[in-house]
C-alpha cells in the first residue's frame, strides 16, 4: 500500500513556525494583516473562507472579513480591493473565486496590488516565478512541492506529468516543477482531459499530479508501479468531495494523497506563507 501524503499532519508543522515568524513581528510591535472579499452566499466558499479566518487567529495574523450580497456590482467589488489595498494593515489580500456570474474576475484580480496578492497569481507575480524573481508563488502549486519533499519523494531528474492545465494548478506546477529550484528540476510532460490516452502518459512518469477536476480520472491501471500520485484536482457529488484519483490506486502507488487532508490543507499553509512573507517585506 502506498504511503499516505498527510498535508494536514505536515500543515500542522508549517504553521508553527510561521506563528513563530508572526510573534517575532509582533516582538516589534508589528503586525501581519490578511483580507478576504467574499461576494455572494456560495456555502462552499463561505465555508472556505471562514477556514482560513481560523488558520489566521491560530497563529496570530489578524484577518479582515469583507462580504459583500451577491447583487454587489463590479463596481462595488473593485472599491472594496481599492480599499485594502490602500489600508497599510493589509497585507495580504485574497478574492475568493467563483465570483456571482456576470461579474469580470480577471479585473477583479487585476486590481490587487501585486505585493498584496495572497494566492500568488497576479500577472506580475506569475512573471516573476517564470524569471526565478523572488514574489509570492502560487499557493497549490508550491504546496504540492512542500509536500512531494518532506516526504522524501525524488523529484529532481525524474518523469513528473501533470494533467491539467489550469492557471491555477497546472500552468504555474509545469513551471516551478521543471526549474532549478531545490525539490524541482523536473523532466515534466503536461496533459489534459483533451488529449487522447493519458495512461499512455501516466504509465511513464514517476510522479503523477492530477490537477484536472474530473473525479476518478486516475485509475490504478494509469500508475506505474511505485509512483507518487497526487490528487489535486476535486469535484463534488452532492456533499460529497471528490478527488481526480481514484482510491484504489493507493494498491499500486508507491505514495498517495488522501481524498481529505491532502493538497488542501497544504494550499492554505502557503496562503499563510505568503501572508507572513508579505508582513515581513513590509517591515
């Protein structure tokens, strides 16, 4: 059976010591500030949020809430990140997504200041990471590599394919994966639920990260033998959250993530990262 890739066990580390990193902050009479902007009555997104408010008073960061109806205009939204990013106790500002429908998410998120980008997706922070130009990175993504290297999983020089290709996983992954930086340096193929056989691909790589949304799209049949699979793509049934990978492909991996306690808790703890690391730059 394959060794379990427990995110929440490993999150639980990271916090400490960015609650470390915070109290240091607070030692200078210094504070980290993080926003969330939550349009509409979303359950999922609500619940979301109110997460990584808790994750905030846990270690310290203090987290400004701003909700908005879902009859909120664009205009509306745009003042409301216009604010934030004027107010100095921000530090970090998260939009949560899916946005009401008819409502322009990409200005949305144009309009953060990029040294306030909470989810490390801005445009300018996107080119930073493709130059190695130090700036928050995006949380999945490098919550995934964290992962993948405190457990020991080989990475550099090994076969990693990636299917998806979405801005917010798979795009920004082929890239930190495939460069210099430490846990990375990766020969990296990317495929999508458009390309054809992508067993024919899986079956080769040595790590497997599905990042494509479609539930029980890996099946064992798709893993080499001892590879590492990482579901990070998920859908719903209902209640019910759903993972790319199918549970029974933990008989053939050599590690796994769970359905629960996986990639997610990870993505938080690089929200907060970012969150300390934009604090700290303030200072």
């Amino acid at each position: 059976m394959a060794i379990l890739l427990d995110g929440e066990r490993l999150s639980q580390r990271m916090k400490m010591e960015f609650g470390d990193r915070v109290a240091r902050l607070h030692a200078v009479g210094r504070t980290v500030g993080l926003a969330t902007v939550l349009v509409g009555d979303d359950g999922p997104s609500a619940k979301y949020v109110a997460m990584k408010h808790a994750d905030c008073a846990a270690i310290g960061i203090e987290s400004i809430g701003r909700t908005l109806p879902a009859t909120a205009t664009q205009r509306d939204v745009e003042a409301v990140v216009d604010e934030l990013n004027a107010d100095p106790a921000v530090h970090a500002i998260l939009v949560q997504l899916p946005l009401p429908a008819g409502m322009n998410e990409e200005e949305v998120l144009l309009r953060i200041d990029p040294r306030k980008d909470a989810d490390g997706l801005h445009p300018v922070n996107l080119g930073k990471m493709l130059l190695g130009a130090p700036g928050p990175l995006p949380c999945t993504p490098v919550g995934i590599i964290e992962l993948l290297a405190a457990y020991e999983v080989p990475v550099e020089g090994r076969h990693v394919v990636i299917v998806g290709r979405g801005t917010t996983i798979g795009r920004p992954l082929s890239v930190l994966l495939s460069s210099r930086r430490p846990g990375c340096n990766a020969a990296v193929t990317q495929v999508h639920t458009g390309v054809a056989s992508i067993g024919e691909y899986t079956r080769q790589a040595d790590v497997i990260i599905a990042a494509a949304g479609s539930a029980g799209l890996i099946t064992p049949e798709m893993v080499k033998p001892g590879a590492a699979v990482v579901g990070a793509g998920t859908s719903w049934n209902g209640t019910k959250l759903l993972s790319d990978v199918r549970e029974d492909v933990a008989e053939v991996a050599g590690w796994m993530t769970p359905r629960i306690g996986g990639v997610g808790p990870m993505t938080r703890a690089m929200l907060l990262k970012n969150a300390v690391l934009a604090g700290e730059r303030a200072q």
